[in-house]
C-alpha cells in the first residue's frame, strides 16, 4: 500500500517591506496591524506576515507579507509614495503611526497586474529617471592635468550642449578623486555631479543655476589651497557652493585676504564662524557676485551652534534655501545638532553637508571590522527628510549599489569607508533631478 503524498506547496506571490525601529519595538502588534491595512485596501493574507532572518537566525528589518487575493484597483494604488525612497505606508499601531516602506513584489504581479518598473513602481509607459544606471569610472584613470582639463573642457561642452535644449539646474558636487590602498585594493573616490533637468517642464522654465558642496578640512586657511578652489569652482562657472569644516573663527587671522580672494575670483564668501571653544568645523556659503545680483530678497542666516547656515533667496518664479551642514563628529553632540536644527529645515531646503552618519550603515558602509557602526542621530536626521518631503537623489539612483565619500585607516590597520557627505534635494513642479559622476575641486578625504 503506499503512502498518502502531501499536497505541493504553491507559492503565494508577496509584498515586500522595509520597516523602522518602532516596528521591530513592538513585532507582534505590528505584523498584524500591516495585516489588517492590507486586508483594508482589498488584499487576501493568509497568515500574518513574519519579519525575515538573516544566516544566523537573526530578525532583520525586511518583511514579506504572502496573498492569495488582491483588489481589481491594485493598480490604481499609487506605491510611489510607498516606495523605499519615502516615508514609507502608514500603518497604525498602539496609537502610533509606523511607516513600512515597500522594497518589492513579486515578479509576475509587478509585470502583468501592475504593469509598474521595479523599485520605483511608476507605471511602465511613465517617464523617469530613477532606474538610470550610472556608467561606472575607471579606478585607475590618469590624475594629469592635461587629462584633467580634457575632461573637464568635455564635460563642459555637454553641459552646453544641454542648455542648447532647456534651461537645467545644474547642482555641481565634485571633489578630486583620491585613493587609499589597504591589501592591494584599490578604492577609487566616487563624486558627484547633480543636474536638474527640466525635460518634464517646458524649455526655460526653471533657474540656471550651479551647486556645489564641499569640505574643505581646513583648506580655507592655506592661501595656496583656496585660491586653486576658487579657481576651479569659477572656471566651472559654479553659482552657489556650501563649504564645510572651514575651522575659522571670528576673530581668526587672515579673514580680510580670504574675502579679498574670493572677492578677486568673483566670488562672495558668506561665513558662519567656529564657536570659540571648538577647534574643528564651521561652515559657509560662496556665491558668485553676478548670481547674487539676480536673487530676490536673499537674506543669509547662521545657526548659533556653527554647524549650519542657509542663504534664502527668490530666483525667477522658486523660493529656495541653500543650506550648508557639518554635524559634530561626536555622537552626543551630533543627535542635539539635529535637534537644534529642525525648525531650519523646510520644503524648499537644498540641504547639502557632511553629517558624520549614514542613513543606512548596511548600505553606506564598508568596513573591516566587524563591531557596530556608531551612527546615533540618523534616525533623527531621516526624520526631518521625511517631514520636508526631501529626496536623497543620488541613493535613488544607485539603488543598492554601495558608494563612498569618505575614506578613513582605522587604528588598528584596518579601513572604513563611508557615505557622510550627502544632499538631501527637494521637489520643484515640473522639474525632475539627476545626477552624474566627476572629479575634483579640492585635495581632501571627503568626497561631495
């Protein structure tokens, strides 16, 4: 006689999550309650999604949640605004509104129900930008200045070539490209180049504008440093520039020749001092003169603690306000910086700076040790992204690709490489922004 055979298991298709640290506080509760708003927007769950486990059998922060049953308007939903790049779903939960962000579905229900394009969900037949793939640089490319210029004087006449079809915003973030070797690797400085492009838009709409960022680590004090700055930001034709970890204080020596000099490259130099107590950090904005002439009502603001500033401006039809952030390298101080800078932060915030923590230490870093990522004040930074609706651009274009702006050799021979410098960019109508790679403005470790 043989055996009864058991029925083949039929795989269901899934949702998947990403959820915050306030779901994992409180599991339970909040599996069903995802449950229950799913089975509120028409979905059939079976059973109540379970948190997944990584080799070890540890709970990790991702989530499937299995159906066997969807509503007719599932398309209709807008995932977008769900998606791994915002807030997230709301879910509520014990009073509390926690986000889960979808990462994914299942192939087959993407494809042929929702007819969506992967990790961003827009329809198939929209037009985005946000599975562009980046072309990746040589590692190894020649450092010469005649290979410099030439790529430069390239890059340039793209650039022409762009405005020769609409007005683009250009938001510029490069630093020279530099290297570190541990173990006969060779890890070549990622830098960024932002372009706002107005293709969604009609031909002229939008400010032609430039931005950049960059941390000087103290290259404001050496005469000779400065001014190869200030000469390759102006032969860039760069607008607005956020400078980070300038250490001058208000009663430093030398302040006169500094302003004189970005004066003479035609530049003004708008700076936010270091407090008298601290011998590293401050930060400032560079604005070119003829720029400057065009704003409306510009008015330029100094936190008290140093670590922050913003020039607030008018241009064409847009408000905007350029902001200029170096958080403290100390944990402590860090999470009360955040704090202390909430209220400065809107919608219309190009928030550009190097905040000495990641938004995902499992994405934004690679290390050779194997002891936690001190990372406090993130969650506090993510928080104020989300409220102002500002979008980490260059993380939506990689996707999960890794990519870093700082090298460091650890103490005991080993080496950390991180994404702390970053800018957080926010949605204009009918404009869209982009991003591409470059090289060098300023010999440092950090990249932006």
């Amino acid at each position: 006689m043989r055996g009864s055979q058991k029925n083949p298991k039929v795989k269901l298709p899934w949702i998947s999550f990403e959820v915050s640290p306030s779901f994992l506080a409180r599991t339970h509760k909040a599996c069903v309650a995802l449950q229950n708003n799913l089975e509120s927007l028409g979905f059939s769950i079976p059973a109540t999604p379970r948190l997944a486990r990584d080799e070890r059998g540890t709970l990790t922060n991702l989530l499937h949640a299995n159906f066997s049953g969807y509503p007719k308007k599932a398309a209709e939903f807008d995932w977008v605004k769900w998606s791994r790049y915002t807030p997230g779903m709301p879910v509520l939960c014990d009073g509390l509104t926690l986000h889960c962000k979808v990462r994914g579905f299942d192939g087959g229900f993407l494809k042929t129900v929702l007819l969506a394009k992967e990790k961003c969900f827009h329809a198939v037949d929209e037009y985005c930008l946000c599975n562009v793939k980046v072309v990746p640089r040589q590692g190894k490319a020649s450092s010469s200045s005649a290979a410099m210029r030439d790529t430069i004087l390239q890059e340039l006449s793209e650039i022409a070539a762009l405005d020769e079809e609409g007005n683009f915003f250009h938001v510029l973030a490069r630093i020279r490209k530099q290297r570190i070797f541990f173990r006969e690797r060779d890890f070549a400085r990622p830098q960024i180049y932002l372009i706002w492009d107005s293709t969604l838009g009609y031909p002229g709409e939008g400010p032609s504008l430039k931005l950049a960022s960059v941390n000087l680590r103290g290259g404001v004090n050496s005469r000779s440093r400065w001014a190869s700055t200030l000469r390759e930001l102006s032969s860039l034709r760069v607008d607005l520039v956020a400078i980070q970890e300038h250490n001058l204080r208000k009663d430093a020596k030398g302040l006169s020749s500094i302003h004189f000099l970005a004066n003479t490259h035609g530049f003004i130099f708008l700076m936010s001092p270091l407090p008298s107590e601290k011998r590293v950090g401050g930060v400032g904005i560079l604005v070119k003169r003829e720029t400057y002439a065009t704003f409306e009502n510009p008015l330029f603001r100094s936190h008290k603690t140093g670590g922050m500033c913003t020039l607030s401006f008018r241009s064409q039809t847009l408000n905007m306000k350029f902001a200029s952030v170096y958080a403290p390298a100390d944990s402590k101080e860090r999470v009360s910086f955040f704090r202390s800078i909430r209220c400065s932060v809107d919608d219309s915030t190009i928030l550009c700076g190097d905040f000495n923590c990641v938004d995902d230490p499992s994405l934004d870093t690679r290390r050779s040790s194997s002891l936690n990522y001190s990372n406090d004040g993130a969650d506090i930074l993510r928080d104020i992204v989300n409220h102002n609706s500002l979008r980490d651009e260059r993380r939506e274009q990689n996707g999960l690709e890794f990519e870093f702006t700082h090298s460091q050799k650890t103490p005991n021979g080993g080496y950390c490489l991180s994404r702390l410098d970053r800018h957080y960019l926010p949605d204009f109508p009918n404009c869209q922004w982009t991003s591409e790679i470059s090289d060098k403005i300023d010999d440092t470790d950090h990249s932006m």
